[in-house]
C-alpha cells in the first residue's frame, strides 16, 4: 500500500463521511459548511488524479462562491427551528430500500465489467499535460466550443432571471434588499 | 544524508521564513506603519513609547492580545464562534503557498538544478490564489452570523456579497494578464515580463484589480463590512483577545500576499527594470554574479530584496489610501461593482484578445 | 495508481445517494438545494475520473457544463427561495403546494 | 417533328411560351398592382398582357405550315420515361381557337375596362381574366391530357371566381358554386375516360394515342376501354359546354360580370367541349354510338334551349340559352362528323354571340344594371352605337345573309339535313326559327316601342362602343373564312382543317330552293317578332300551356328532387349519426376515458418534490433493469 492509495482511501472515507454529514445534520448551516469540507476533500481527490485546474475550480466556484450563496441566504433569513421544517418529508425505509436496490444493481455492473476494475494508468502513460489548464482548454475551446457557448448564454440568463426575481416585491424585504439583489 | 534531506529542508526553509515573514515580521510591521503613517497623514506623532520610534508597539499589542482573558459573550454559536477567526486565518496563510518569491536559485551551488523560491509549484498558478482568496469569505461571515449580535449579521452579510461580488472582477482582470503572459504559472509570468511589465498592456486590467483587491481585502474605502460609523466593527464586534487578533493578523497576511501577487502580476515581480534585467546589471558591473546565485548567493538575495520592497511599496498604498480616502456606500459600492467594473473587464478581456489576435 | 475507476465510482455512488437521500427527507429547500449540490459533485467527481481513466479532457469538459449549470440552478433557486420566503414566511417546501393536483 | 416554317423553332419555343407565361404572370400582378398602377394602367397592362399573346399566335398562325409539337419539359417522369410532357401542339385547331381566345380575349379586356369603371375589385377581375387566358390557352394548346385537364380545371375555377366575382350576393356565389359542383361532374367524366386512355394506350399524350390508334390495329379490351372513355368525354364535354343533362349551370353563370358571360359563358371557355371532341375525333370515330349520342344530346339541347330561351325576360338568360342552344348546333355537327362546320360556327358565333352579350352589357351599363328587357325598349335612339352593332349581330345570328352567321349555320343545317334522321332534322331547323323569333323579340323589346324603365339611359363610354364596332365588322366578314363553293367561295377553313380531321363528304345539293327556305323562314320569324312586340306593354303569351317553357323545362326542379334532397338527406345521415353519433361518441368517450384516469392519477401529484424524485428513482431501477444485457 502506496502513500497515493492511503491518501485515497482517507479521502474517500472523508468524502463519505463529510457527504453524510451534509445530508443529516438538521441544520443547514451545518450542511452548507460539512458541504465545504466535501468540495475541499473533492478537489483534493482531484489534485490526486492529477487534475490540478479541476481542483483548483472546484474551490474557486463551488466552495468559493457557490457555498457561498447558501451560508449567505442561510443567514440573511435566519430562520428558527420551526420555519426550518425538520421532520422527514419520505419515509427513510424507501429511501434505504430504493438506494440498496440501485446499489445493489450498480454493484452488479461493476463486477460485469472487468475493465473497470482495472488500475487507472500512471499519469506518465498519458500525455504529461493531461489535466493543466493548457491541454484542457485546447480541448474544451475547440472541440466543445458549443457546449461553452452554451455554459455562456446560460450564465447570462442566469443573472437576468435572479435580476428579474430580485426585483419582483421590492418593498417586501427591507434589510436585505440591496442584499440579495446583488448576490446574482 | 544531506543531499536526500536537502529539498526537504529546502522545503522547511521557504516554509519558516514565509511564515516568520509575514506572521511575525510583515504583520507587526505593517500595523506599526499603518498607525506611524496615519498619524503622519492626520498630523500626530503616533505610537512611539515601546522602543525606538515605537517599533515595538506590535509585540506589546500582541502579548497584551494573547494573554488577555477570552471573553465568550452570551447566546453566540459556540463552534462556529472558536471556529471562525481560524477559517479567517487559514486561507490567508496558504495563499503565501504559491507565490515565489524571487528567481530560481541554487542557493550557492548547493543544488545542481535551480530551485524555485516558492512553496509549492501548483500548475493551477495564479488562479490558486484566487481560489483560496474565495475562501477567507467563510471566517468573516461564520464570526458575523455566529456573533448573535445584528451588527455582525449585517457586517457578515455585507462582507460575503461584496467578495462574491469583487471576486469576479478580480477573476477577469486575472484572466487578461493570463492572457498577456500566456500562462498562469506566476514565476513564468514574471519571466515573461522581462521585456515589457504587464501594467502597460494591461493597465485598464490593473485598473480593475486594484479596487477589486481593496474590496477583497476589505480595506477602505470598501470597508463597508466593518464601517466603523454604521456597525461599530462589525462582523469581528464580539471578538477579543487573540481571537481578534487572528482576525487582525489574517487581513494584513491576506493584504501582503495580494500586493505581493499584483507586483507579480503587474510591476515584473524582481525583475529590475523593464528590458534591463538583474544578469544584464551583474554583467555590466562585471560582477560575475547570476541570479541563480550559483557564484555569490547575493545574485539571488538583491532580487528578491527589491521583490519585497516592490511590495512593500504596494503596501504602503493599501495604507495611504485607507487614510486618504472617505469610505463608499454600500450600493454605490455594489453598483461599481457589477455596473462598473465588471462590463469593463470583460471589456477589456474582449479587446485584450482581439488585439492578441490581431498582432 | 493502484486503484481502479471502480473505487471512485463507488464514492460516487455513496455520495449520490446521501445526496439523494437527503434531498428525499428534507423538508425545508436550502438544505435540499445544498444535497443537490452533492449529488451533481458526486457525477463531477464520476466524470473527471472517468476523464482520467481514458486520458482525454473531455470529461473536464462536461465537469465544466455541470458546474455552470449548477452555479445558475442555485442563483435562481435562492432568487426564488427568497421570494417564497417573503411570499409564504417559510421555506418548506410543504407550503408551496399550490399547484398540486 | 420537323417545322417547315420560316421562322426557327426557337422562335416558336420563345411565342409560345410568351402567349402562355405573360397572361399567367399578369393574373399574379394585377389584383395588388391597381393600388399603386391605378385603373387606367392596370386595363391597359391588363390588356397587353392578352393582346401581346395575340400577335404572337397571329405569328404562328402565319408562319406555321405544318402541325408542330413545342416540347418545354417534362413534367412527370415515371421509370426514367417522361410520362407527362409540358408541351404544345400546334396544329390548325388548337392555332385557330388560340387566335379566338386571345384576339376576342384582347377585344373583352378593352371592354372590360370601360365596363368595369369604377368598381373595387377592378384589379382583382383583370387578374382573374388573365388567369382565365392562361388556363384556356394550357387547355387547347397542351399536347398532354393531364396539361388539358390542368387548363380544364383552371378554366372551370376561373368560370367559378368570376361567376361569383361580386360574391357579397348571396345568390352570385350559388350560382358560382352551382356553375363549379357542374362542371365537377363533367371533370369526372373527363377523369375517366383520362384512366380509361391510359389504361388501354399506357400513355397520355394525345399525339401519341391518336397515333396508336390509327396505326395498331386494337385489341378488345383497348376498343372497349376507348368506348369508355369516349363516353366520358361525351360527360366531360357536356358539362364544360352546359349540353343536356348538364346545361342547368350556364343560365345561372349570367350572376357573373357581362364582359365575362360574353368571354368565357358564350366565346371560349363553353366551346372546350367542341374543340375537346374535334382534337380526339378518331377515337370518337372508332366508337360511331358515342358520335350519335353527341348528335342527338346536341340536336336535342339546340331545340329545348331555343324553346326556353323565347320566354325568358332577363336579356342575358335570353342569351345565355341562346348560347346553349348554338353550342347545341355545334355539339350535332361534331356527333354527324362535320368538324368543320362546327369549328366554323364555333368561330362566328364567338363574334356575333360575344357582340351580342357585350351589346347586352352596354344596354345594361346604361340602364344602371338594369336586366330585365320588360324594363327596357325605345333604346334604338338613346344608344345608337349599341343599336346599329347589336342589329347586325341579332341578324348574324338569325342567319340573314351575308353575315357569318348565315354561312356557318347553313353549313351545320346542311350536314344535319345529310344525316336523314328525321329527330335531328326537324329539331335544326325548328331551333333555326326559334332562334330567329327570340332574337328578334329581344332585339324589338330592347330597341323598340316606349321606355318602360325608370333610370336614364346612356350610350356606353369610348372602349365599349369600339370593341362593339370591331365585332360588329367581325361578324360580318366572318363568314369568309369558310365562303362556300355554291356561292363562289373557297372553303378556306375546310382545306386548313383537311389535315387533321376527318370529313362527311357532302352529298346534299345546295339548291336555290332550299336557300330561299331557310332565309325565308328566319326572315318571317323575325317580322312574327317585330309584329308582336313592337308595342309590348308588359304583356306576354298568357297561356298556362306555356308555363313549362316559362319553368325552363322544370330542369332545375327535378334535379333539385332526384339529387339534391337525396344528397342532403344522406348528408344529414352522415352528419347526425355517423359524425355526431360514431364518432363524436368515440371521441367524447375516450375524452371521458382520459378524464376518469386522470382524476385517478391526479393522486400521484402530491406537490411534495421528494415524491416525485422518489418517482424518479423508482423509474431509474427500471432503467437499469430493462437495459441490462447480461454478459
């Protein structure tokens, strides 16, 4: 057992672990920041196959900015127990019960498919710059240039609609109008 | 031994001079000169009982800190209160992991390949910073929401809108000198400005940055998340002791390490002047030096000397302008924000480009 | 590396289903939005492995795709999380059955 | 086939197709071009754009010696085999008609323009006519049936539009749809006997049936398949040319505009039935039964129309039967195979009948629209012009000599009188004095007496009164073109014709006797008219013995109960039990059907999002288990 393999497994278990975490604790508070730890530990995995631009995204847009917006929304309604609404929505046997049988299938596939039990290749064996912002934008600005177009129009919409919906009740909210107009 | 334990050490070197540096050199300093240069601007003679010129004002500031009772005021939200002025802290120290501090060396002929003066040779670069930088939000809004007190809410809340907000400008202006260095590696981009610093390609870029990284930094004028006069000091108003301290010392690291990235980015790091490079100066003084250090290890010590006095010059603005100018408000803040800097940093990326391009 | 796609894929899978099984018990929407956003990293997570397995970048590609996606999904939820919030006084989800059948 | 002409055959590509393509593009322009170009430019474009395809048919009437066929595509090909051609014959038939439809077409649009001064849909009726030349030429010119029957149709739409032209009537639009559901009949004959050609030849070109029939020798089943088709195109024709049974449309077609009844309900359009059985004469001629039913429908007609016609008071139903009936002459002179005689008398009558209806229009323009000749009389010195032009056409088509009327109806009575069928005989000459008495009481009623109306009446402008004066001069002079021998003329059409259709030789004497008869009789017919008329003070033949004339036979009555009632009883079947009943049950049924589940369903949609994500996963198990290969 290699240092690379204990530094997956501990991750792994981290992610797992941190994931929990972020669906039970009742608080969302607490869900926004076990939600950080997950993203840290994600892009730490990243960092572990090599994709270093990835990892570093992943904190700059979802811990950074993502998260972000929920801790900020979190505390701008600071709602009490009540409001927050803690009681089950679905009974948690079918939850348990659905997610074994995916599981169980998913399971199933892994072990019919033997290449995907295979060790992932050493990063030399692909071409050295796999991962580096370089390598990823020649393929991502040429190849999917539409699907980058698409992320763009699709941004620009975002921050009209969150616009449109600011301005909905502008009287409706005083202490946080300004606030959250400006979260889009 | 040596040799196997030498990167290592390498390592552990760059490590503890950062961070001696910084935490126990730049910080103390900088709050020593901040109070020095305002009372300077404001016509007062400043601190000046503790040692010679008040140098030591810092350390009996700090002691006093650390040994102060720590008070938990009443109905605050226990972890996320400890946990905060940490959070604070953290992102601010590791964003000092990238960013090099002087040209490769080889530290006197001890390694047989130069080694760069950084701590860690991320391939993300420059956007690494950025990443980490976003993260610093989480300690000021955890201390404002978990404070229990309405002034910390607002400045919490304040704070977090603002960085998200000024992130993004910061962020564009970061991709147009990416595109003028054609890198992100920060040690190449100081290479690549060997000829030309970026601040002249790129001024309209550096003219959004710098207020990005004072709203970043929340230092004036965008220093709306502790606007003395609206929210006593908000987010940090319920924080004593060495837990403000934390607070105290990660905006002056965070501050530090963000002057020290734009003269990277803009003003050719330790380069020494536009087309007249350090081994160009050793030659024409017939010195014998190189900045790799390999003959005399001074080669490599000016450099990164006049690296730091770059910054410290950098610094020096953050105070002169924190003394100089009355603060924004709140939505005049946003809207320069999102109406005026962000149209035109993109702007700017668009025309940047089409001109690349074109050339 | 000594580990196979199958392992991360298997942490892709147990995070998705606390995702999912998060999303199923919550009541009140931010906690629900915030397992969404475990769920769609437990996909980025399956996709940028699955990048590394075949040694090609299209899987940053779609990570790229997921990200924005998610970026927006959680701007206008919030937006609207707000709304409801002034609307109804509560964001549980309960209370915005108006449209049901 | 190779021209000798003087002229190259492109040339002749470029004028034929400029004939067909100019009225086309004028019918997609004028109908908006009046708001910008105005009236008066719109009537001269509008008639350049008929009279320009004049002088090129008058180019290739003079310069073509021989029957050519102008091929421009293809336009189905079935099997790498073009199948329908877009392609013009050119032969003295199609040439001759060519020069009526766009010589008397030009002469109604000048008309036109006079006629309709004024009115809003003045752009609109100069599209329509063009449309209407385009079709009629693509009918007599195409070589291909289907081409026939796309101007076959385009003539009986254009008949449709302008019948019902001020269709905020009620009664012009019935009468518009009436003339269309008629001539659908007809097309349907047309339809079959199209299937019947093809079925039997394998083919649609009329040059190349008529080809295998005159050189195969047929085998049983193609006879019969022609007699079929022979039959059909007896209903085809019929329908398009308002012969018995399917005349009933044509009297109600005066709704439309008079220049239109004069161009398209008396010159060209009901004449495509004539010229449809003279193109195809030797398949009629293989099938002798199919000639005498053409025969007899068409003595029959000529009689019955001319016996109706002297009862109507309405001048251009006058007419308009008057129509039916010479289109009766030509119909028994095409079924007792004398297509020369018909062809001739189809030519005459297209002058003196459309100078008769456009005389009848400019009485009626002067009257204010005023139709009804009891309403009329004493006109003889407010509308000089109109007086003098219609005289001569009343006399044209009475048959006085020497106008052309007297000529080409002398021809088709001569070859009725060869047939020595008694029933055909006596009808002809009976029709012949009909003709002549209620022209003349018309002429009397309208021209004579006192001024029963109430509106001052008026002489119609400048290009009325000439387009009457030129037709007056063509139906005088018309005759010549076929003067026969007994009076020293040269039969010029006859000889023209000999080509391309076939003749009974002649065999009847052209005595004096037989002559003076004849004149004699249209002579005492029109004195009977004038004596009885002269002083008409509303007052008619009163017997009730008459009343079935007055009741057009009570045609319309009895199809109104044999078809009509029928139709619409079996409509209302359809609409109440089978629409209504079947499948409205069906319909409501499987709405109440989706209803019932729905409010079923309904109970799924708790709003509750973690239901329906649970939904999802539910669905996602099926997913992977349906798409589960195995190894």
């Amino acid at each position: 057992m290699n240092l690379q393999e204990v530094v997956f497994y501990i991750l792994g278990a981290l992610l797992l672990i941190t994931g929990g975490l972020v669906a039970f604790r009742p608080k969302p508070i607490e869900s926004a920041l076990w939600l950080i730890v997950n993203f840290i530990c994600t892009s730490a995995l990243y960092v572990l196959l090599g994709a270093h631009f990835v990892a570093v995204i992943q904190i700059l847009v979802y811990a950074g900015a993502i998260v972000v917006l929920f801790t900020f929304v979190i505390m701008l309604l600071n709602l009490n127990p009540q409001e927050l609404g803690l009681t089950a929505a679905v009974p948690w046997t079918s939850i348990v019960l659905i997610s074994g049988t995916i599981g169980v299938i998913f399971l199933c596939l892994h072990v019919a498919t033997p290449e995907l039990l295979k060790d992932l290749p050493a990063l030399a064996e692909n071409a050295g710059t796999w991962g580096t912002l370089e390598s990823f934008s020649k393929v991502f600005l040429v190849k999917y240039v539409w699907s980058f177009e698409i992320a763009g129009v699709l941004l620009l919409m975002a921050v009209l609609v969150v616009g449109l919906l600011a301005h909905h009740h502008p009287k409706a909210v005083t202490a946080g109008k300004s606030l959250e107009k400006d979260i889009s | 031994m040596f040799e196997v334990l030498l990167p290592w050490l390498f390592l552990l070197g760059k490590i503890l001079l950062f961070f001696g540096i910084v935490f126990g050199g730049v910080a103390p300093v900088m709050i020593w000169v901040e109070r020095k240069v305002s009372a300077l601007i404001q016509d007062r003679v400043g601190p000046n009982r503790v040692g010679p010129f008040g140098l030591l004002q810092s350390l009996a500031d700090g002691i006093k800190l650390v040994l102060k009772e720590p008070l938990e005021p009443e109905g605050v939200v226990k972890p996320y209160y400890y946990l905060a002025p940490i959070l604070a802290v953290i992102p601010a120290a590791l964003s000092f992991a990238i960013i090099p501090f002087g040209p490769a060396t080889t530290l006197g002929g001890l390694f047989e390949t130069p080694q760069r003066l950084q701590i860690s040779n991320l391939n993300a670069g420059v956007l690494f910073l950025l990443a980490v930088s976003s993260l610093s939000v989480y300690g000021v809004a955890l201390a404002g929401w978990s404070s229990n007190n309405k002034f910390s809410v607002m400045g919490a809340l304040r704070a977090s809108a603002q960085m998200i907000s000024y992130e993004l400008a910061a962020g564009l202006a970061v991709v147009t000198v990416i595109l003028l260095s054609g890198t992100v590696d920060l040690v190449s981009m100081v290479e690549a400005q060997s000829s030309m610093w970026n601040i002249v390609p790129g001024f309209f870029a550096f003219l959004v940055f710098l207020p990005a990284i004072f709203a970043e930094t929340n230092r004036l004028p965008f220093d709306l998340a502790e606007s003395e006069a609206e929210l006593v000091v908000g987010y940090h108003t319920e924080y004593s002791g060495i837990k403000f301290g934390l607070f105290f010392l990660a905006e002056y690291a965070i501050m530090t390490s963000i002057s020290a990235v734009c003269v990277l980015m803009f003003f050719g790091g330790w380069e020494l002047w536009p087309g007249f490079s350090w081994n160009d100066l050793y030659a024409a003084l017939n010195l014998g030096w190189t900045t790799e250090g390999t003959t005399n290890i001074l080669g490599t010590i000016i450099p990164s000397v006049w690296f730091v006095t770059k910054v410290c010059a950098f610094l020096f603005l953050f105070v002169w302008v924190r003394w100089t100018l009355p603060r924004f408000r709140y939505d005049q803040l946003m809207s320069i924000g999102w109406k005026r800097l962000l149209p035109l940093a993109i702007l700017n990326i668009t025309i940047t480009a089409a001109l690349m391009a074109l050339v | 590396m000594s580990f196979s796609i199958a392992h991360i894929l298997f942490i892709c899978f147990g995070l998705f289903v606390l995702g999912a099984s998060g999303f199923l018990i919550r009541k009140n929407a931010i906690s629900m939005l915030i397992c969404l956003e475990l769920m769609l990293n437990a996909v980025n997570i399956s996709l940028v492995a699955f990048g590394r397995m075949h040694g090609n970048e299209s899987g940053h590609a779609l990570y790229f795709l997921v990200i924005t996606v998610a970026a927006c999904e959680t701007a206008i939820a919030l937006a609207i999380i707000l709304n409801l919030f002034r609307l109804r006084r509560s964001i549980r989800l309960d209370d915005a059955t108006v449209l049901k059948g | 086939m190779e021209a000798s002409s003087s002229i190259s055959i492109e040339m002749i590509h470029w004028l034929a197709a400029l004939v067909v393509l100019l009225p086309l593009f004028g019918s997609t322009i004028w109908f908006w071009a009046k708001k910008y170009l105005g009236e008066k430019w719109v009537g001269v474009l509008g008639t350049a754009s008929v009279a320009i395809p004049f002088i090129a048919v008058c180019v290739l009437f003079f310069e073509l010696n021989e029957p050519i066929l102008v091929n421009f595509f293809s336009w189905i090909t079935i099997d790498g085999k073009s199948l329908v051609d877009f392609s013009f014959r050119l032969d003295p038939l199609s040439l001759m008609l060519g020069l009526i439809v766009t010589g008397v077409g030009s002469l109604i649009h000048i008309y036109s323009s006079g006629y309709m001064h004024g009115d809003e849909g003045f752009g609109r009726f100069f599209s329509y006519l063009n449309l209407f030349v385009f079709s009629m030429m693509m009918l007599i010119w195409s070589d291909s049936l289907p081409a026939i029957f796309l101007g076959w149709e385009g003539v009986g739409l254009c008949s449709y539009l302008l019948i019902s032209f001020w269709f905020k009537e009620e009664a012009n639009a019935s009468a518009g749809k009436k003339a269309f559901i008629v001539n659908r009949i007809g097309d349907f004959g047309f339809l079959i006997a199209m299937f019947c050609l093809y079925k039997a030849f394998g083919q649609l070109s009329v040059q190349e049936i008529l080809a295998a029939l005159k050189s195969s020798s047929l085998s049983p089943e193609q006879l019969e398949l022609t007699s079929w088709a022979c039959l059909g195109l007896v209903l085809g024709a019929a329908g398009k040319s308002a012969q018995i049974p399917l005349f009933v449309w044509l009297p109600d077609a005066m709704a439309g505009p008079t220049p239109v009844s004069a161009l398209i309900h008396a010159a060209t359009m009901v004449t495509a039935g004539v010229y449809l059985a003279c193109r195809l004469q030797p398949l009629f001629i293989l099938n002798a039964g199919s000639l005498e039913i053409l025969a007899y429908i068409g003595a029959a007609t000529a009689f019955f129309a001319a016996t109706v016609a002297v009862f109507q008071n309405d001048i251009k139903k006058v007419l308009a039967y008057s129509t039916i009936s010479q289109l009766g002459y030509m119909f028994m002179a095409v079924g007792l195979m004398a297509p020369t005689a018909a062809y001739f008398h189809l030519i005459t009558h297209a002058f003196f009948k459309a100078l008769l209806f456009l005389g009848a229009g400019s009485v009626i323009h002067g009257l204010h629209h005023e139709q009804d000749m009891t309403k009329m009389g004493g006109l003889r010195k407010k509308m000089p012009i109109t007086f003098w032009t219609m005289t001569i056409g009343v006399l044209a088509i009475a048959g006085i000599p020497p106008l052309s009327g007297f000529v080409s109806k002398d021809a088709v009575m001569s070859v009725a009188k060869d047939s020595d069928r008694a029933l055909i005989i006596f009808f002809a000459f009976a029709t012949s004095f009909l003709t002549a008495f209620y022209m003349g009481r018309l002429w009397v009623m309208t021209f004579f007496g006192k001024f029963r109306g109430h509106h001052e009446a008026h002489e119609s402008p400048a290009p009325m009164t000439f387009v009457l004066i030129v037709l007056a001069g063509l139906s005088v002079v018309g005759g010549l073109i076929n003067w026969p021998h007994f009076l020293g003329g040269g039969e010029w059409l006859g000889h023209y014709f000999s080509k391309v259709v076939t003749e009974n030789v002649s065999t009847s004497e052209h005595g004096l006797g037989i002559l003076i008869f004849k004149v004699g009789m249209a002579v005492v017919a029109l004195g009977l008219a004038f004596w009885k008329y002269r002083n008409f003070e509303g007052k008619d033949f009163k017997s009730s013995a008459f009343e079935i004339f007055r009741k057009k036979y009570y045609v319309d009555e009895i199809y109104d109960f044999v078809f009509v009632r029928n139709l619409r009883r079996l409509g209302e079947f359809q609409w109440k039990i089978v629409d209504q009943g079947i499948i409205d049950g069906l319909l409501n049924g499987s709405a109440r059907w989706a209803q019932n589940v729905g409010e079923r369903l309904r109970r799924l949609q708790t709003g509750q999002t973690q239901t329906y994500l649970l939904l999802m996963w539910l669905g996602l198990i099926v997913l992977l288990v349906g798409t589960w290969k195995g190894r």
